[in-house]
C-alpha cells in the first residue's frame, strides 16, 4: 500500500521541486530573492480568509477539469468547455431572472439550462464528426470563436438589463429563489467562526457531487467500459456491440453539459455576481485543459490539480507591492504543468519497462520449465514388449 502511494505521488513531488526550482531561476534573472519571494506568498495563503477563497476559485476550476477529462477519456479533445461554459452562464442567467420559482425548484431550473446549453452546443462538434468527420479538436475550437461572438450580442443587443445604465452590460439580477446559501452556517455548527466577510460558497457539495458521480459512471459501470472502449479501439468497441459514433455523441454532450456548469458557482453562489456581465469570468475553460491533464483524468487528481492552481493564483496576489512580478505566478503554473506531464510520462515508460522486463522473465522461467527433459516412460504391462 505504500509502495502505491509513493509511486503515486512521485511525479507530482518532482514536478513541485521543478516547478520551485524553474521559478526560482526565474526570480534571480529579474532582480528578486526567491526566499523573499516565496515566504510572501507562504504569509498570503497562511490564513482563513486565504483558504476560503482558494477554496471558492477551486471549485470552477475542478469543474472544468472535470468537463474536458469527460472526452478524455474517449481521446476526444474537447478544446471548446470556454465557449460552452460562456453561452451557457449567459443563457442561464438571463432565463434564471425571468421566470420566479420557489427556492429548490428555480436552483434546478438554472442548473438544467446550464446543463442542456452547455451540452447543445458541444453537441454540434459532435454531430460534424460523426457525420462529415471533422475533427473534434478543429471543430470545438471554432464553435469557441463563435460562441465568444454570440455571448458578445445577445449580451449587448438581446439580453442585457437596459435599466442598469452605464457602459457596462449584464443581465439582469437574478432573484434571491435563484441563489444558494452559503455554507458558512453549516460550518459553524462544528464551531468554527469564519471571518467578517468570508464567505464559503454553497456550491462546493454539487462540486463533490459531481466528482463521486464522474468516478462511479466513467470508472464503476458498463457505460464507462464502453465509453473507453470505444476511444481506445473504435473496431473493437463495434465487434462488442458498441456504436462508436454514438458514444461520441454521449460523449461530447456529456463534457459540454459538465462544462456548462463551470460558470454556476459564481452566478448563484458569488454575491459580487449572480448575474453574467462584462465581469464575468471569461477563460476557466482553457484552464480546465491543463488541470485534466494535471490530474490524470482522476476526480481526485483533478481536485488536487485545482487547489494547486488557485493557490498559486491567491498567493501571488501580494508580490507587486513588495517589487516582485506577480507574473511569477504564471511561471510557477506553467512549470508545474510541463515538469508534471513530463515526470507522469517518465515514470509511465519506466513502470512499462519494468513490466516488460517482468513478463520476459517469466516467459524466460516457462520455456525453461517447458525444455525440461520427459519423464521415462512407464514400463509396458505385457510382459517383454517394447516400452
């Protein structure tokens, strides 16, 4: 059990002492004490508020991650979770403060429009590969271009609320059936006290919800088999019984339903947001690819990838006022990404290696075993005949 554990967290250790190590060069090239540098960001994270709000940016983080690694596993690239996130928080928004609910049941409202725009649209991608066999990476990359185009439109011609004034253009304000309640409450019933204006969004247990749920269908069940199947060997998945052609339609619209729910936790938990508007977060999409990439396609690993991420992105919030370029944050996550896949990719060849030196071993041991001289042959029953 230990011995998977260290193996497990192998790569990511040598991917963090990297990504410090890279950083640091980078640090000492501009002027700045790696030391000063990183003890600042230490002091940022080391408290409540930091932690609450690492955790708040994590949550669309692991959402986009776990959006693309939908596709991934069936080799599908879905580059296009930034587009079907953004169309879908826009619609969303808008239809969330149009129509007047109780509580639970306008939640889910918001939710399923999410969901089902989110999905549509990562659809169409789908529908051109399997028809005209356009290549999903290809097609998922323009319908981003053209879903950034749409929001733009429908945001300043369509659905924008008129009676807010000022350049800047939002939806309207979705009402208070339309948000969840944070989890401030229920955290404080252990008898933890947050902080004058910390608050802990409520869209975390959906998160969680969505991790356990990923890992049980993708991993747990026969349609997750198939789905893998169908991405590893098209011809095989069909001598199983298996449409390929159609996993790739489930498949996509399940990564775009997924990504439509990455702009969620902002537009009913945040209350600086619960409306979509020129402020609203624009590239969670993109980040999602690299976390899934980070996290191996693994729920948990994908959690990990996006408490990293965020922690990186709160921790050098504070460097510009000491003299240090905040930019190092982007340098930090681009080390770890690279260093990450690189260590995963060394270490994959070396377990392969040694798996294969194994079985010719063993192969070695039975043509050894199958060289071994007959035993004599049993004396004939007739008497003075020939064995």
């Amino acid at each position: 059990m230990f011995e998977r554990i260290w193996r497990a967290s192998l790569a990511p250790l040598a991917a963090t002492a990297a990504a410090i190590i890279i950083s640091s060069i980078a640090l000492l090239i501009s002027g700045n004490s790696p030391v000063d540098a990183f003890k600042e960001m230490w002091q940022t994270i080391d408290s409540t508020e930091s932690v609450v709000l690492i955790i708040n940016r994590a949550v669309p983080y692991y959402i986009a991650g776990v959006a693309v690694a939908i596709g991934f596993k069936m080799n599908l690239f879905n580059i296009g979770s930034n587009g079907q996130y953004l169309l879908a928080t826009l619609i969303a928004g808008w239809a969330g403060a149009e129509v007047s609910l109780p509580p639970p049941i306008h939640v889910a409202f918001v939710f399923l429009v999410a969901v089902i725009v989110g999905g549509t649209w990562a659809l169409f991608a789908a529908i051109l590969n399997v028809t005209r066999n356009v290549n999903v990476v290809i097609a998922t990359i323009m319908l981003n271009y053209i879903a950034i185009g749409l929001v733009a439109f429908l945001l300043s011609e369509v659905l924008a609320d008129e009676s807010s004034g000022g350049l800047a253009k939002n939806t309207k304000l979705m009402p208070a059936s339309a948000r969840l309640p944070s989890l401030n409450r229920l955290i404080e019933l252990t008898g933890f006290n947050f902080a004058p204006g910390v608050t802990l969004f409520g869209f975390l247990p959906f998160a969680i919800l969505l991790g356990v749920g990923y890992h049980i269908l993708l991993n747990r069940s026969r349609f997750g088999y198939e789905l893998r199947l169908s991405g590893l060997s098209p011809e095989a998945a069909r001598s199983a019984g298996v449409n390929p052609k159609r996993m790739v339609l489930i498949t996509l619209f399940m990564s775009g339903a997924v990504a439509g729910m990455i702009g969620l936790p902002y537009l009913l938990a945040d209350p600086n947001f619960l409306k979509y508007g020129d402020a609203f977060p624009t590239t969670i999409g993109f980040t999602g690819l690299g976390l899934a990439l980070l996290g191996r396609n693994s729920p948990i690993g994908i959690a990990a990838a996006a408490i990293v991420w965020a922690t990186i992105e709160r921790a050098t919030q504070r460097l510009a006022p000491i003299g240090i370029p905040p930019e190092i944050g982007k340098i930090l996550q681009g080390a770890f990404l690279l260093t990450a896949v690189i260590a995963y990719e060394v270490i994959n060849r070396r377990n392969a290696a040694a798996a294969a030196r194994a079985a010719a071993a063993a192969t070695g041991r039975l043509k050894l075993d199958d060289e071994s001289p007959p035993p004599p042959p049993h004396a004939n029953p007739i008497a003075g005949a020939p064995a």
